[in-house]
C-alpha cells in the first residue's frame, strides 16, 4: 500500500513539474519598445500636438498622427511637409493607398 501511495504521490509532482515547463515554455513575450533614431521611445503626443495644431481637423490629424509616431517613432518637424525626415512615415499607407500620416 505504501509503495502505491508513493507511486501516486511521484506521478502527482512529475505531472505538477511539467505543467509548470509548459507554462513557462509557452509563454508570451513582452512586446518591446520601438527604438528611435537615438535609442530612446519620444513623445508622440506632445510631437503630434505640435504636428497637428493648426490642422482643420485636429482630432482627425491627430489620432493618425500617433498612430504613426507608435509605428515609426518619429515626427517630421513643422505642421506639414518634411516626411523625408522619417522615411517611415513617408511611406506608411492607408489599405486604399493614400498616405496615413499627416
């Protein structure tokens, strides 16, 4: 009788021991930040406020705008113009195939 209950108690921890390798083998790695041209994450929203100031459309500009910045951190300078700056951002497209970022 004990030789069973120690077969059982062995089997218990051998199938506790490998459900734990499991979970940690099948685990999700943490996305990582996008790096910018001098290593460090900018921020977009003060950026893209800049950026999108004097647009018709603030919230409009601005929404694509960070969506943008996220992807490619990096924002051209001024309030329009200067994507050659941040190839990124010049090439980045709509699935209709005009330019997503203002």
């Amino acid at each position: 009788m004990s030789n069973m209950n120690n077969r059982i108690l062995l089997l218990a921890i051998f199938c506790l021991v490998l459900s734990h390798e499991l979970e940690v083998s099948f685990a999700l790695p943490e996305p990582k930040a996008p790096i910018a041209f001098g290593g460090a994450q900018i921020d977009c929203k003060a950026r893209c406020d800049e950026r999108c100031n004097v647009a018709s459309r603030y919230r409009r500009c601005f929404r694509a705008c960070t969506t943008c910045c996220e992807r490619c951190n990096c924002v051209p300078p001024g309030t329009s113009g200067n994507a050659n700056v941040c190839p990124c951002w010049a090439n980045m497209t709509t699935s209709g195939g005009r330019k997503k970022c203002p």
